[in-house]
C-alpha cells in the first residue's frame, strides 16, 4: 500500500466516560446521541446492533472487509471527551488526549501522511467538513487547536494516528459533539463536479460495493487543465469519504507513486476505492496549489 495515499476506514462513534478536562469550556456529548450513533453504524456495517453499543473494531462488515477505526477506544487506546467551544461564532481552542492502556496521556507518535495525527470534523449531514492539524504539548499529551463553530449541530471527530510502537497501525477514534442551536440539513443529491476557489473539479468512475473501482479527479482553471498540482501530506492529492448515514469511512488508496518535494504534477489524481457496502457516498477532495490548500465535495453513490 502506498502509504503516502493511506486513509483508514471509520466508523460511528460510542461513548467512553473519561472525566479529563482541559481549563476550558466543554460541549456536552449526550450518552443518547453517542449511543444511537454507534448502533446505527453497527447495524449498517454488522447487520445488527449490539445493546451495550460497543463495535469490535476487525470485525467484518456486510461485503467481508474489515472495518477499522469504529469506536472511541480500540487497541488499548482512548480519545478523550472533546474539549471546545460550546456555541457557535466564539473563539477558543478544540483539544482532546490520546489515552493508553495505564489511563495517561499519549505522547509519542509516529508520523503517518506527514503528521503524527491527522483531525477531521464534520457535522452529521455530511456538511462543514475539515481537515486539520493540531499541536501536541509534550508535557501534557493535549492536543489542541485554535476552534471557532460556524454553524450548530451534531459533528463527528476523528483522530487519527499511529502509535509509536513496532508495527504498529494507524488507529482512528471517534467522538460525536453537539453544538446548539437550529440546524438547517443540507440535502445532497448526486455530484460528480464542484467549483472551488476558481477551480472546477470533476470526478470520473463508479464506487461499487463488490470490488476495487477507480475514481479519476481532475482539476482545471478557465477550462484549461491545471498542470502545477503541488505534494500534500505525502501525495498529489488526499481523498476521504463517508457513508451517508452512519459516516463510515471509506478505505481509499492514492495511485501512483509518491512524489518528491518540489515536484509538481497535472491534474488528474487517480485513488482506487472500495465501498464497504451499497449506499451514498460524501467525498472530499483536499488538493494544494501554489502553496494554498484547497477541498473539492462529490457525492456518489455505490451499488452492488
């Protein structure tokens, strides 16, 4: 596997008790949100839910692939509870600890795609969605990162990171967090081009639930292809995507060779994807361009 194109496939998150805090103000994570959440997402992947909530993290889903990454804890591991603002349009920090199996912080990592851990967020409708990098103190295991919420609703958290332990894999942890306030869904339909920035992003290819499929993006600026793609986090471009509903991740590797720094490519960037079941697909596309990162959004559906 080209590990500069790695992503690993996600789950719904359920709720561990982990009683930290940070110094500053918390959003509430109600028990009820986070367990309905995880059982939503092991019927989806399992066939069946569990009464306690809890996922086994190898366990396969409904086509026989092994879904990684589906709990607030796995492998000895914990994310702790999210520490954030708690309303929108307030300035403050986000932060969270990586917990092992002695209940202390975490703090030696390996780096995976460039970073030692990689923070995704995304509200439940498949909106709002980030990709960020946030700083560790050493002393204290937090991780922390400046947060400001622009709109209300519920938001699923990734971390994402590998221990650093001999052959160790990437884990990803997950927490659900609410924001308050009237949420407006966003309804998305199917979208295979998205305008960004002055760019025009296309996507090429079907997902299927039974087997690899390619995806192809291509990137053009006043109709001409783009031809200065610059590396980021390791590739030409760097691809997650979501089961609409539960937001499992998709397991989707970047083709291709890893390029060198300094080295600059056209604008197509191939993956090649497999949907862990039939059902719509939220794809995000993060891509970098003269220093400046950018994020195409498609929605696919994958079918049987």
């Amino acid at each position: 596997m080209n590990t500069a194109g790695r992503l690993t496939l996600f789950g719904a998150g359920l709720a561990v008790a982990f009683g930290a805090a940070f110094g500053i103000a918390s959003v509430a994570v109600p028990d009820s949100v986070v367990t309905a959440w995880a059982e939503d997402g092991e019927a989806d992947a399992h066939g069946g839910g569990h009464g306690d909530g809890a996922h086994d993290a190898s366990a396969p889903n409904a086509t026989g692939h092994a879904i990684n990454g589906v709990s607030t804890s796995a492998e000895g591991y914990l994310l702790s509870a999210i520490q954030a603002p708690d309303s929108t349009g307030s300035e403050g920090q986000l932060s969270f600890q990586i917990r092992g199996e002695d209940g202390q912080p975490v703090t030696q990592f390996a780096t995976a795609h460039e970073k030692e851990l990689h923070l995704i967020v995304v509200r439940n409708d498949g909106a709002l969605f980030q990709h960020v990098h946030p700083v560790m103190d050493s002393s204290t295991g937090t991780w922390s990162i400046p947060w400001t919420w622009q709109e209300p609703g519920t938001y699923r958290v990734y971390a994402d990171f590998t221990p650093a332990a001999p052959d160790a894999e990437t884990l990803t942890l997950t927490r659900t967090v609410e924001v308050a306030g009237n949420v407006a869904p966003v309804e998305k339909g199917p979208q295979r081009v998205d305008e960004v920035d002055g760019y025009t992003v296309t996507v090429a290819g079907d997902l299927t639930a039974d087997g690899s499929s390619e995806l192809t993006f291509t990137i053009e600026q006043d109709g001409q292809p783009v031809t200065t793609l610059q590396p980021y986090l390791g590739a030409f471009g760097h691809l997650v995507a979501l089961r609409e509903g539960d937001l499992a991740y998709l397991h989707v590797h970047a083709l291709g060779n890893e390029p060198q720094s300094g080295e600059n490519a056209a604008a197509e960037i191939g993956f090649a994807a497999q949907a862990p079941s039939a059902g719509r697909y939220f794809l995000y596309l993060d891509f970098q361009i003269d220093g400046e990162v950018h994020t195409a959004e498609f929605v696919l559906d994958a079918e049987l």
